[in-house]
C-alpha cells in the first residue's frame, strides 16, 4: 500500500507540485532587499565604525598622549607623538595622533584603553576611495570625524568635578580653532 | 505585376512587424524572467535602470554591442562565427507560421494577416528548424577550442535528440485531433469554448510536450548543455559580445516560440475560454496564454535543481517515449471508434 501511494505520488509529480507551491508563494512575500545607496539601515548603538577623536565643549581635544591607545592596538593602527605642555612637565597632549584605517580592524580596543574617552567609535563606514592613502588620517581628520559624529561635547572633567584629577588638561587653544 | 509587388510589400511589413514584436519580446522576457525569479527569491530583480528597471534590457543589449569580440587561438573561426547563426536562424524562423491572430487588417487596400506565411506542414516545418538549431550548439561547443564548450556541446546533442523524440511524439496525438499540420487549421480545429482545446482529450501528451519542451530548450531543470556550476556556460563558454548576444537570443527566442506552440496545438490559440470573453481581441487571448507558459518555465527554474545525466537520460528514454507512444495508440483506436 505504502509502496503504491509512493508511485502515485511520482506519475503525479506530487513534491514537484509542492516544491512549486512554496515558489509561488515567495512571489507575493515583501522582499528583504535594502535598496542600498538610496537606503540604508538603520545601525544599532554600539556599532563599530570609524574611529574618531574628540573634544571638549570648549574645543581643546580630550587626548592627554598617553599612548595607551597605541599599545592596546592589536594592528598597529595608531601613532602617537606625544609632548608636553611648555612649563607644566605634568600636562601633556598629543602633538601628533596618526591613524592608518587601512590596517584597522574595528575591535574597539582603542576605545576601551583610553583613559580620558578622548576616542570615541562612530557609526560611519562608508569610506571607499580611490586613493588608499585617504584613510591615513592625521589628527585634524579624526577630530573633524569626531565633530561630525558626536556633536554633543563632554564639559573639561575639572568643571564637572572640581576635584578630578588636575593633569588631565590639553594644552588651552590647541589645535587653534 | 501590381500584385506581386503587393504581395511582396505585405509579406515583408508582416516579416518586419513578427521579427521586432518577437525581438522586443525576447529583449522583455530577459527581464520579466529576473523579476520573477527575484520575487521568487524574496529580492526585488532589476531596480536601477529606468523606473523599476524597466530599461534593464536596453542597457544589457548596449553593454553586449559594446564589448570585444573574442576568438579564441586555435578555434575554428569560419564554424565559431557560424554556430550563432545556425542557432538564432532557426529559433527566429519558427515564428513565420505561428498565427498570432484571427482577424486580417486592412490598410491602404492591402490585406495584412496576422501571421506571415500558413503552410500545410506548419508544424513539421518548425520541428526541422528546431533539430537545425541543435547543430549550431554542437557546432559552436566544438569549435572553441575548450573542454568545457565541447563536453557542453556533446551533452546538448544527447538531450536534443533524445527529447525530440517523445516532443515529436507527444504533438502527434493532437494531429490525429486536428487532422492537419496546419497550424492555422489546428487553431481552427479548438473553437467554441475551452473544452473544445485539446488539452483535455490530449492531457498526456500536453504534459509530455511541456517537459520535453524544457529540454529542447535547455533549460533549468534540463540545462546540462550549459550547467553553470559544472561546465562554466557549456557550449558558449568562449563566445563574448554579440555572438554571445545570439546564443541568448536564440534561447529566449526559442522559449517563446515553444511557447507558441503549446498555446496553439494545446490551449486553442487565440481562441477566448468563453464565449461571453471574445470582445477581448484574440492577438490578446494568444500573448497572455504564451505568457502564462513563459511564466511557467520561469517558475520551473525557480523551483528545480538540475538532473543528472543518468537521470536525464533515463527520464526521457524510458518514461516520456513510452508514454507518447502509449498517448497515440489510445488516441488513435478511441478515434478510430469515435469518428468509425
């Protein structure tokens, strides 16, 4: 009985016949297509993309050159040239912050070792270019990517708590603005 | 004098009108078959070109114009360059005793048919071209120069061949029906509603006939001559611009001019299914039903994975042949008692 069932099942192409249900069914489901330059989805917190470095509210950077972004780095990424301000061998800054985005892996390490959040991950990835040296960004870059991306700026830790530590200041006025 | 010069003007507009109806429609059957098999997939096919990449086709057509066109070393130039030819020729030139049609149009005192030629062999006409069309693949599979293109090539002269047979058998049954291989005949023979088609009587060998057709036409789940994921692109794996151009052609050519013949010894041509929906014009009543096969062999691609060659062959030698020849000795002692 079994057997004959499975041969009318066959002479009447009955999985075929199933098989074609399921397509046709597909026909009238919503495609899951995201037209993508005209639009984009929508990317949740906490989504890795480039890196950027920030600012106070009142426009000196948050960096203090302390390097720990560049040790934490597991690519290499990040150079940092750090100085010290003149006459205050305690408050140093970052003279140079050098990013190679091409080597970039987008862990976030970076992130997690700063010790000011002077560096902060945004939500852009669209950085495809023609010249590869495009994505070795230079300080200037990294903080026009943090101005665009986080245009909300933290107040300098000293005015929000009068007692933080008192080194923890980038030189007044630099980069000028 | 006059009227062979009448003659001559109506037959060549009617040649001109079918070549770029049928053209335009292969060019739009490319992008009907992406839609479909994007929806199928739960993507959204061509978006970019022209409102819902309505231009997509044109665009296709422009980029093959413009591409170089490549000979490989060693191939056989004067078969390479005539394989595309003996492919497309074939599929273009079923279309000259398709009747599209019932009603002549009458301009400027001429008489314009809708079809362009009706010969008393129609059918058998069409059959020969199409076998003609298997030696352009063979032919274009042997002189690339490739193993690819050759073993493409061997395996399209296999199938061709063996599912002629059951294609040719299974239209035979409707030919006892219709009592003529005019195709226009044939037609004639279906009036009077949709039970007079010849699907009913003949619904054996309509199946047969759609399943073969698929074959003759290499295509999924049939397409071994070009299986993408075996053989590259089969037999035109070296052909590129527009000898690769006619390879496409030829294929959509021929898938709607299977189409036709379905729609025409099967559904009643351009026959309505009722009486009370004849005010629709009967040119209309043929493409739909044509679209309704195209639709169908898209939707078999969508859903079948591709045979193997044993399977193929098994299939075609020993259910569908067994089975058309069955289909015409029922056929032929029911009519035998039927019309005595």
């Amino acid at each position: 009985m079994k057997r004959l069932k499975r041969l009318f099942q066959q002479i009447l192409f009955l999985e075929i016949l199933a098989g074609m249900a399921a397509t046709f069914k597909h026909l009238f489901v919503r495609p899951i297509t995201i037209q993508y330059p005209h639009e984009k989805r929508v990317l949740p917190n906490g989504y890795r993309g480039f890196i950027a470095l920030l600012r106070y509210d009142d426009g000196t950077d948050k960096c203090v050159g302390c390097d720990l972004c560049e040790a934490a780095c597991p690519s290499r990424v990040i150079t940092v040239i750090s100085a010290e301000v003149e006459g205050q061998p305690l408050k140093r800054y970052a003279r140079e912050y050098a990013m190679d985005m091409t080597r970039c892996v987008f862990c976030g390490l970076c992130v997690e070792a700063c010790p000011v959040n002077a560096l902060g991950m945004t939500k852009e990835y669209e950085y495809a270019t023609y010249d590869k040296r495009n994505l070795n960004l230079n300080k200037e870059q990294l903080l026009a990517i943090g101005d665009r991306a986080f245009p909300v700026r933290e107040t300098r830790v000293e005015f929000q708590h009068p007692h933080a530590a008192f080194f923890n200041v980038a030189k007044r006025g630099y980069p000028a603005k | 004098m006059i009227e062979m010069a009448q003659y001559l003007i109506v037959v060549l507009v009617t040649i001109g009108i079918v070549m770029v109806t049928v053209l335009l429609h292969v060019a739009y059957l490319t992008y009907f078959e992406r839609k479909i098999l994007g929806w199928m997939q739960d993507r959204m096919g061509p978006m970019e070109v022209g409102y819902h990449g309505l231009l997509q086709p044109i665009a296709d057509g422009l980029k093959l114009f413009f591409k170089e066109d490549i000979v490989p070393a060693q191939a056989n130039k004067v078969i390479f360059t005539l394989a595309p030819i003996l492919v497309l020729v074939p599929a273009l030139i079923g279309f000259a005793v398709i009747p599209f049609g019932r009603d002549t149009i009458q301009i400027f005192g001429l008489t314009f048919r809708p079809y362009v030629t009706d010969i008393n062999i129609g059918i058998l006409y069409i059959l020969a071209f199409a076998s003609i069309g298997a030696y352009g693949v063979l032919l274009g599979g042997w002189a690339s120069n490739n193993k690819y293109s050759l073993l493409g090539g061997l395996r399209s002269a296999a199938q061709v061949i063996s599912y002629e047979l059951s294609l040719g058998l299974s239209i035979v049954g409707v030919l006892l029906l219709a009592g003529s291989l005019s195709l226009v005949k044939i037609t004639e023979a279906q009036g009077g509603g949709m039970f007079h088609w010849f699907i009913i009587p003949q619904f054996v060998a309509f199946v047969i006939y759609l399943i073969s057709a698929i074959a003759e036409t290499n295509r999924l789940p049939f397409d071994l001559p070009e299986a993408e994921s075996e053989l590259v692109a089969g037999f035109f794996t070296e052909y590129s611009g527009m000898r690769f151009a006619f390879f496409f052609l030829a294929e959509y050519a021929n898938m709607i001019l299977v189409s036709c013949i379905a729609t025409i010894l099967f559904l009643g041509g351009w026959h309505a299914p009722f009486e009370a929906l004849s005010f629709i014009p009967p040119i209309l009543w043929f493409v739909g039903k044509v679209y309704l096969f195209l639709f169908f062999y898209i939707w078999i691609r969508g859903t079948l994975p591709r045979l193997r060659y044993d399977q193929l062959m098994m299939f075609g030698w020993k259910v569908m042949i067994p089975l058309a020849l069955a289909n015409i000795l029922v056929t032929s002692v029911v009519l035998y008692f039927v019309k005595g």
